[in-house]
C-alpha cells in the first residue's frame, strides 16, 4: 500500500508540467538557477530554453528562437537551462523536463502559461503563445 501513496504525487507532479496550458492562476516558475533567478525576474514574458547545446535538434531550436528574439526586437526574454551545466539539474527536477529540446513560457508574472511538448517547436506556434500570454 505505501507503494501506490508514493505513486499518486508523483503522478499528479508530471501531469502538472505536461504540454497542457495552464489558466490565469498558473503555477509560478521556479527559481532554479541563477539565470533563471535573474531573468524571470525582469518582468517580461520568457521562454525557458532546456537543452543540451551540443545536440542537433537543441541547436536547431536555438535558431528558431534567435529568429523569434530578433524579430520581436526582444520584448520577451529567453532564460537556458543547460543539461551539461551541474548548477542547472534542479531546473529540470523542478520544471518536469524529462526530454529535450523542452520549451517553457512563462508570462509576465512569472506563473507558467504554457509547457510544449519536447522537441523542436516552429516559429509559428512560439510566436502564438507569446501574443496569447500576459
């Protein structure tokens, strides 16, 4: 019986950090790293970028989001969480990252508006979520 009593909260963790969008009163974003510290903090929407920067479809959506930034004449930020960075793990733990690329924004207030799901996600449906966020 202890077995299922450790199952279910971690269960209902992962759900919580699935590729759903979450309302108004979404969970705030964690503070993990340093960089994620600075750059929430800046009130502007961010896209929080986990990746590997030495893996191809990590460096492909790197380009896209550069594109996306310069487009935009930077009115979001973007914060990296990187893989190969010991400092970055708890990021991971804390945001539910299991797979990568993984994309996470976060609106001007800081609370979670939308997890992607992992992989390579286009100009189009990031610039989408960012007009449809606080």
């Amino acid at each position: 019986m202890g077995g299922i009593a450790m199952v279910v909260p971690l269960i209902a963790a992962m759900l919580a950090f699935t590729g759903c969008e979450s309302g108004a009163g979404g969970t705030t974003a964690p503070l993990s790293t340093p960089e994620l510290k600075q750059v929430l903090g800046g009130g502007k929407k961010t896209i929080v970028f986990f990746l590997n920067p030495q893996g191809g479809p990590c460096k492909a959506q790197n380009e896209v989001l550069t594109k996306l930034h310069n487009d935009r004449g930077g009115n979001f930020s973007t914060a990296y969480v990187n893989a190969m960075n010991p400092a970055d793990q708890q990021a991971f733990y804390d945001y539910g990252v299991r797979s990568l690329p993984t994309v996470v924004l976060v609106d001007s207030r800081g609370k979670i508006s939308r997890s992607f799901p992992p992989g390579i996600q286009t100009y189009e449906a990031l610039a989408k979520a960012l007009d449809g966020a606080p």
